[in-house]
C-alpha cells in the first residue's frame, strides 16, 4: 500500500471506517447467499437442509463481528492502525473461508428416492460413504454423472427376489445406509413412476393420521392439480414431512413439513375423546399413527 493511500485511509472517520467495512462485508455476503440459493440449497431446502443454519453463521463473522471490531478499534491518526485492520481484515477472510468451506460441505448434493422416502444427501455424507464403501472393497460411483442437476435426482433399487437377506446383512456390517448407496444409484426417471406410484402415500392414510389437513393447505396454495399428484414421505437434516410429486413430470412440486409428534398427540387425543369410534379403528389409527412416527 502507497503512502496516499496508507493516509487517506487512517484519515477516515470512524463512522466511514465502519461504513466502508460493513458495505463490502454485505457485498460478500450477498454473494454467498445467491451461490446458496441457486446451487448449494435450492428453493425449499434451504430452510430444510441446513442452508438457513449455515447462513447465520457466516452473518455472524461478516455482517457483525467484522464491522463491530472496526468500530471498536478504529481511531484516526492511531499509531499502526493500518496493522490493526490488515489483523481485523484477515481474521474475518479466514473466518469466512472456514464458513464457505463448511458450507460448500453441507451442501445438498442429491435428493435420493430409497426405502420408500425422499432423502436429501449432502457433499459430506457422500465422502462418508466412499470411504465406508471403499473399506468394504466396493466401487462408488459419481453422482453428476448419472444425473448432472443440482441436486441431482436419484434412486436406490429395492431389493430384488432373493436379494433381502443380503440387504440386512449389508445394513447390520457397516455399509452405508439405503439412501447413501452411491454405488447402487440410478438417475430417477420416468421408468420408475409406477414403482412410486406403488408407494405412494394413499389418502385414507393421510386422513387418518392427521396429515390431510396440510397437504390440503399446500395444494390450494401451490395451485397444484389434484389429479396429478401424489404423495410421499421426505427426511432432510432439519425436517421431516411428506412432499407433493408430481405424476406427469415426475418432480417433486412442494414440500411440506411436518410436526409428526405433535401431529400424534393432536390424533391420539382425538382418538381417546371420541365416543363414536369403535376400539377396533381406534387402534388401526394408533397402529398407522406409530408407522407415520416411524418413517
């Protein structure tokens, strides 16, 4: 840095110091949350899938503790004030780093359709699984190349005639779970409809687990055609709930999550009130109840 431009700037006030620091801290930030938004998290799963909790971190570093040490030690004329905020303005460059470089690694990388959900997978989960898969001498394979959106939409095969046993056994030794199967992914495609179709969610389960309410809700907000979807359970990292798919496009349209405990008790207690039900549905309810709590 030149002499000028060393004075111009220890000729800022405070208050434009601050200024300065906090307009280019909200410059990179807004960056960060566009490549979160259109890649790293798209649409619903940001708030699903840890898009939401990483951004508050990184807001923390950049929009307040940057700025506030500014504020704090910045003083016109200070002795070595130019090595005290070359300190501040490395401190957050690497604490941003870190925050990019944790995120970049949550990121959702596949929406995966396997034992009869749809699950979402990170970046770090599927180095997880590599190296599990690797320990068992078993070859993954690239996820973008079997399918090249983000996130990519794939699916994990049921086990075929013959083939359960063989399931379990992989489950209970140390292989990675259904919906972390890189090597046994297929791009999900039009070929697989009927077999969702099969495991679709029907509507008197809906109704009698409470959920038909909300899915109601979310078809009449969305617009969406009745005829045309069809319903199934989603995990994600910080939510659980059913999504509304589309049969003609084969895509998922919303989804929608949902509170299954407190959705329990809200049923159970409507079961127990009633004088109108007969014990044999009040304990089918309870029965589909403890599956919905389950998935």
């Amino acid at each position: 840095m030149s002499a000028t431009t060393s004075r111009r700037w220890t000729s800022l006030s405070k208050g434009q110091a601050f200024s300065i620091h906090l307009m280019l801290s909200i410059l990179i930030f807004s960056s960060l949350v566009a490549v979160m938004f259109l890649w790293w998290f798209p649409g619903e799963l940001f708030f699903l899938d840890g898009g939401w909790q990483g951004l508050k971190l990184v807001a923390l570093v950049d929009l307040v503790l940057g700025p506030a040490l500014t504020l704090l030690l910045y003083k016109p004329g200070k002795p070595k004030l130019v090595m005290d905020m070359s300190l501040i303005a490395a401190f957050q460059i690497a604490a941003l780093a870190y925050g990019f470089y944790a995120t970049h690694q949550q990121r959702v990388v596949a929406v995966v359709y396997a034992d009869r959900n749809f699950t979402t997978l990170s970046a770090s989960a599927v180095e997880n699984a590599k190296i599990e898969l690797h320990n068992k001498n078993v070859q993954a394979q690239n996820i973008f190349d079997l399918d090249d959106r983000k996130p990519a939409m794939v699916l994990t095969p049921e086990p075929g005639p013959g083939e359960f046993n063989q399931y379990v056994h992989e489950l209970l030794n140390g292989y990675p779970e259904p919906h972390e199967r890189i090597d046994q992914f297929v791009k999900r495609g039009p070929e697989h409809a009927k077999i969702l179709s099969e495991r679709a969610v029907t509507r008197e389960n809906l109704e009698s687990i409470g959920a038909d309410v909300h899915i109601d809700a979310a078809v009449e907000k969305g617009g969406f055609n009745k005829e045309d979807i069809e319903i199934h359970h989603f995990k994600a990292r910080y939510a659980k709930g059913l999504v509304i798919f589309s049969q003609s496009e084969q895509s998922i349209l919303d989804f929608v999550p949902i509170d299954w405990n407190e959705l329990n008790e809200q049923k159970t207690a409507e079961l127990e009130g009633s004088d109108t039900k007969s014990p044999d549905i009040e304990d089918e309810g309870k029965a589909t109840l403890a599956e919905s709590d389950e998935q």
